[in-house]
C-alpha cells in the first residue's frame, strides 16, 4: 500500500532575506515622518538572516563561502574593468566614447563603462566590491568597514581578493547591533583561512583608535550604514587622522543630496512643508529630480545629514584629498535612496 509523505515545502532563501534586509517599509507607510531602523528591529532583521545561514549551513555543509553568499545576498564581484575593451578596441571606442560623453565622461573613466539597458546605449557603473578590490596594495594589512552588518561585503571582498594575496591582511568587521556581528562570526568561521574581527561600533560613539597601532595600509569603508545616523560623530575621522600609516577610506551612502544647498538649509529647518511637498509628488510617481527625491526620503526617516559636511571641512583644512566621487551611481534596493561613491585618502 502506498504511504502519503509529506511534501516538504522549501522556503524561499533570497525572498526571505530580502524582507530580513530591507528597510522600514510597509505598504501603508505614512508619507510623513518615519525612523530609520531602531536597533532592535535591525537585530531582529540579522537574527534572521543569521538563521538562515545556519539552516543553509546545516543542509549544504560542503558549499564553499561563496555559495552561501549567493544565496544570502547577491555575489556581487562582476567584471574587472569593463571599460578596458573600449580602451584596447578601435573598432569599439567610438561607440563607447559617445556613450559616455553624453554624461562627460570618457573611456578611460574605469568607475563607469559603456553599456546598454532596455535598448538604450546607457553607461553603467562597477560593482562596488570591484572597486574596493582594486584598492587592496601590497603593503595592506587591515580592511574594515564600519557599520558592516553581518559583513557581507567583506566576505565578498575576501572573494574577490583570495586567500592567498589575504594572508597579511586582517578583515575587520565593526557592527553596532549583536546578532549582525554574531552572524559573522559564525560565517567567517566556515573560512579557516580569513583572518577575520569582529567589533562593537557606533557612529554616535567611535573608537577605532586601536587601528593606529597596525602597521602598513588600512582600507576602510561604508555601505549604506552612514545613512541610518542623522549626525554621526566627527570624531571617527580624527582617530583615522592620528593613524601614522596610509589610510584609503571609501563611502557608498546616499548622500548625493547633500551637495545642494537649498535642501541641506531646508533639512537643517526640518522645513516639513517643502519636503512633504516633493514627497507627494514622488509618491505620485514624479521623477524630475533624483536630489529632491532623496533629500524627502532622508528627512522623512532621518537619516544622515552631515557627512558630506563633515568631508568638506576635512578637504578643505587639507586633512583628507579625495580621489573620486560619483554622486547617485547606483540605486541597487530603493530608487529614493541612492548611493554616492566617495572616495579619498588622509593626507600624510
Ligand atoms: C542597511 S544596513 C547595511 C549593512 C552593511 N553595511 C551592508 O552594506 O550590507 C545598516 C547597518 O547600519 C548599522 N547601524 C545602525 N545604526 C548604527 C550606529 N549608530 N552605528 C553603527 N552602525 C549602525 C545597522 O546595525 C546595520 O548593520
């Protein structure tokens, strides 16, 4: 006689770490005021994806790091420098350079290629784990990045870089919440060879002193972590001043709005009317301004309002020189809130 079994039902692994992931939302969001994230709901959010990877880990044990990243949360490596055939190419390069022209810029750019999107010749940007790999030196020994969740964007740059040109290197993850660095731990542990630290870190209350006893190189840099603190405290760039060794710090935070300063003088006067103004109109589909949408996005949860501010002063009291910035490159979860690269290193 045939026995009934029990279909077993898969979850959905990425479509629940998307939830675990994103933001405030709801479908009945006021288009007011919100918050950004409070701890306790971006605990719950990394204690969830902290089961899956143990559940993924469970069932898959001999997947290697990568897997387990792709299926957690996109592998996002890409190309290395897609723009190179444009460069190397005649028959190519014309068609390459008016692509980028358009938005003045040229092949030889390396942060934006030539490329086509819905039947369009559009220029696209690298991803950032990309551009951070290419930033790793012979002579460095420590990368961090702040704000780093359960540090996927570390395992990623691992990755890319490889254990062997890792060996020197130490991979810091500093994370404000428990579970996002608990979660790292246990992942990183699957990978006997990465030397990787896990730390406590808060915007509001930095202490990275402990990097100016490393020797050689440090990269550090921020995902979307930034934006999470209205007013993050100036003095994260003051230890990384007092480190006496090269320091390349780099920003993807969605910042780009800052630079405008009709809607920095309208958020430090929390103008509510102007920005729930541009806030309906975006919510009825209004896309004229890419700043104007993230400046309402930001004020309405929040979010950062003086890093640009910040690296301004840096730049000008000629602390820090910056090497590259692209303001909105990239909208990867939410068109509202895209991402800026800024990159620069402490003057020594
Ligand atoms: C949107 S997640 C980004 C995580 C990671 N950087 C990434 O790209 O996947 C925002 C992160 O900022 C962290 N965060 C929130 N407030 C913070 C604070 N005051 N200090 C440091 N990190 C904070 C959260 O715990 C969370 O890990």
């Amino acid at each position: 006689m045939a026995t009934k079994t029990k279909k077993k039902i898969e979850k959905p692994v990425v479509q629940e770490t998307a939830t675990a992931i994103e933001a405030e939302s709801s479908p009945t969001e006021a288009l007011t005021m919100g918050r950004a994230r409070s701890k306790e709901s971006q605990e719950k959010g990394w204690a969830s994806v902290f089961s899956l990877a143990k559940r993924l880990v469970a069932a898959r044990p001999d997947d290697h790091l990568s897997s387990l990243l792709a299926d957690l949360r996109e592998l996002n490596i890409g190309r290395k420098d897609p723009g190179r055939y444009y460069r190397a190419k005649e028959m190519v390069r014309g068609v390459g350079s008016s692509i980028l022209k358009r938005d003045g810029m040229t092949v030889e750019d390396g942060f934006y290629y030539p490329d086509v999107v819905n039947s369009q010749y559009r220029p696209n940007a690298i991803s950032p784990i990309r551009y951070l790999s290419q930033l790793i030196r012979p002579d460095t020994t420590g990368i961090m990045e702040v704000g780093s969740g359960w540090s996927s964007n570390l395992f990623q740059l691992y990755i890319a870089h490889g254990a062997t040109r890792s060996k020197k290197i130490i991979y810091y993850g500093g994370e404000y919440t428990g579970e996002g660095q608990r979660c790292a731990k246990f992942i990183a542990a699957r990978e006997e060879k990465m030397n990787y630290r896990s730390f406590f870190f808060d915007y509001r209350a930095p202490d990275i002193s402990f990097l100016a006893r490393q020797r050689g190189h440090i990269l550090l840099f921020t995902s979307h972590s930034i934006e999470q603190v209205d007013m993050i405290n100036p003095e994260l760039f003051e230890q990384l001043r007092e480190i006496p060794n090269p320091v390349t710090v780099v920003h993807f935070e969605p910042v780009g709005w800052q630079r405008v300063p009709e809607l920095m003088q309208r958020r430090e006067a929390n103008d509510k009317d102007f920005f729930e103004a541009i806030g309906t109109r975006a919510v009825a589909g209004n896309i004229d301004s890419v700043s104007e949408n993230a400046a309402w996005w930001s004020w309405r949860l929040q979010y950062n309002m003086n890093l640009l501010p910040i690296l301004e002063r840096l730049q000008r009291g000629n602390v820090i020189r910056n090497v590259r910035t692209a303001y909105d490159f990239v909208a990867n979860a939410n068109v509202l809130n895209p991402s800026s690269l800024i990159h620069y290193e402490f003057v020594r």
